[in-house]
C-alpha cells in the first residue's frame, strides 16, 4: 500500500492526561494494524489547547480542564514506545494549537498520505456521528482521512469504495484496493449514473440503450482500474441508475461495510471548499468507518508553518 507510507494520528487524552480518549483508542489500533502491514512511519500528535467534551449529566458541552503537562508527556510517550516496541517508526509532538490545524500543519511538514482518528473523540450522547475535529480534517487536510468509527474491528472485512469514475473516484478505486489487498477483505464498488436529459426525452427503446451501454462502459472502466490490484476475491459491482447518495446509502443497508471509501470534491483553486453534495449529504449520516480522499488539486486552506523535526 505505497499510498500511505506516512500517518499522522491525532490523539486525544481523557481528562486526566493519563489515558486515551475512546475515539483516540480506536484511531491508534488502526493505524497500528496499517502501519505493521505497510512498514509506514506514524506521527502521533497531541493538542494542549483546552477543548470541550459533552457532559453526559449536564446534557450540554462544557470546557474541558488541561491535564498536567508532566502527566499527558508521559501518556504520549508511552503510546510511542508502544509502537516503537513493534518495530515501527515512530515522532511524538504536542501543539499548542487547535487540534485539527495542528495535525494539518503536521501532514503539510512532513508530506504526509494519511491521518487517522477516532469519528468521535468523547461520547457519542450529543447525537452526532462525526466529531468536530474529524469533520474539519476531512474538508480541509490536504491528504486522505479515515475516520474509525467506534466498536469497529481494525480489520475491515468489508470494503465499499463509491466511484463517480472521475479522477476522484479512480483515486478512490485505487486507495480502496490496496487497502483490501493489505487486510485480505472483500471490495465492493459502487457507481451511479443518471439519465441525461436529452435521453429522457426520447423513447423507451433509446433509454434502455443509453442504459445498457452506461452499465457495460462503467464496468470495463471500474474493472480496468482493477487489473493491476492483488485481490484475492473478485470484486463485486453496483452499477445503476439512480443519484450517487442513494446508491452508497442502498450498498451501506445492504451490506453493511466495515469502510467506505469515498471522494471528496472540491472545486480547484478555492481553498478548503467542500462542494461535493454526495459528500456533504453522506458524511453525518453514515455510520461506518470512513476513508475520504481529496482530488490532485485540492487546495488546502491551511499555511504550512515552521515546526520542529
């Protein structure tokens, strides 16, 4: 899996400073499978800046104190040693500002191919599927975001990549398949196409073609990009007419996928612009882990920054 020689992994402490944050947990286990099967160097990094955590009681949001510096340095160490234990290479950095943009400053130093972290830092009680911080990687990190949803397995057994057979969506066949070959799961595809409006007009017989011929153009396209992936399944196809979000949403019902592998789009040259209505409608509703690419020229709104080596 060359995509994803280099991880960033953002990490949240409980209130103490002494252990991870659920969220944190699951994100480190992730990428701590990736990273033993793919040889990648992980940076864990750690934001000091006070945040905000739901009060199960007070059923509202309120500031989170800072847990002794001594005590999380020794947290962050420890998790590192964890890792280095396992013969993974391994840097430690603590910020001092806003976790998301610190670790976008993070992959914007060191280039890096992914980040993990937990879909939820803290609980899940406020109703939301996606934390704040996730939510903001994933429109604004320049490099592809898994976000693992808690309770999840590190091995995803199950894999759904959504292509829409642009660049975005061969990137993601692409990130997808490697991913699929690295943890020996199953791949699922899955394309939308919808009838131009010209052929509305015409006649049963002329949509039918358009049809058969948009399914038969789809599947060559999506199993030319395949060829060269090692896969020890085949992969199974869901070509249809009907809009991109049901596709993905009927695919997650039906098969319940430990990941999604989706594009995000943005438009070039607007920086950190999320236009991507599939996207957008998709990203609060799913339930599973989610692996997001960001197209070639993705335009990150983050100034890279001076950091320490």
């Amino acid at each position: 899996m060359r995509q994803f020689r280099k991880i960033v992994v953002g990490v949240d402490l409980e209130l103490d400073g002494k252990e991870l944050a659920p969220g944190t947990r699951l994100a480190v286990n992730q990428a701590r499978w990736l990273a033993e099967r793919v040889g990648s160097h992980v940076t864990l990094i750690h934001s000091r800046v006070s945040d905000e955590y739901w009060d199960a009681e007070e059923k509202r949001y309120v500031a989170r104190p800072e847990g002794s510096p001594a005590v999380v340095q020794l947290a962050l160490e420890q998790l590192a040693a964890d890792f280095q234990e396992r013969n993974i290479r391994t840097s430690v950095f603590s910020a001092t500002e806003d976790a998301w943009l610190a670790i976008t400053r993070r992959v914007l130093h060191e280039e890096a191919d992914l980040v993990v972290v937990g879909k939820r830092t803290h609980s899940s009680e406020d109703g939301r599927r996606i934390g704040s911080v996730t939510s903001k990687l994933i429109r604004k990190c320049p490099c592809a975001v898994w976000a693992v949803k808690p309770g999840s397995d590190p091995n995803p057994k199950t894999v759904l990549a959504a292509t829409d057979l642009g660049p975005v969506g061969r990137r993601v066949v692409e990130v997808a398949a490697s991913v699929v070959a690295a943890y020996r799961s199953q791949l699922h595809v899955v394309h939308a196409y919808q009838l131009p409006l010209g052929v509305q007009m015409e006649s049963a017989r002329a949509r039918a073609e358009f049809e058969s011929q948009a399914r038969s153009s789809a599947t060559e396209e999506i199993e030319s990009q395949l060829r060269a992936a090692v896969l020890e399944r085949a992969a199974i196809l869901y070509i249809g007419l009907t809009s991109p979000t049901c596709a993905i949403l009927e695919c997650v019902d039906q098969l319940g996928p430990d990941l999604v592998v989706m594009g995000t789009i943005t438009r070039g040259g607007i920086p950190g612009v999320l236009v991507g209505n599939t996207a957008e409608r998709l990203l609060p509703r799913l339930d599973c882990s989610l692996l997001t690419v960001k197209p070639e020229d993705f335009v990150c709104p983050v100034e890279p920054a001076t950091l320490d080596s």
